[in-house]
C-alpha cells in the first residue's frame, strides 16, 4: 500500500511496525492536484459496508 502511494505523489510520514495488526500509517499528499472525474473513487474499502452492518466477524481481541 505504501509504495502505491507513494508511485501516486504522497509522502510516507510514519507506518506502525510490519509486525503489529492491524497496520497503520500516514500519507501526505505533495503530488500536482488533479481532478477526480465525477462517479470515480479514490480508495474502496472492502468489508467496510458489512462492518458497519454488523454481520462481519471481527477479529478475536478487538473490542467493538
């Protein structure tokens, strides 16, 4: 993910370690803007839908 965003003009600021889940890291953007074409995504975030239904099973140790 990080190299993808990184190809696409942002700057990596800080990744937690590989060996921690779930990942996280932070991006600034420093690329030429561009605009996005009217119905296009940016990021899709898959299982996020069924998340916020309720039906997908979190993992064991999150409290939610």
């Amino acid at each position: 993910m990080c190299a993808w965003l990184e190809e696409r003009g942002f700057e990596r600021l800080w990744v937690s370690d590989p060996g921690l889940m779930p990942g996280v890291g932070a991006h600034r953007f420093t690329g030429e803007p561009r605009p996005l074409a009217r119905g296009e995504r940016m990021f899709t975030f898959a299982g996020y839908d069924t998340l916020r239904q309720g039906t997908a099973r979190q993992p064991e140790g999150l409290v939610g």
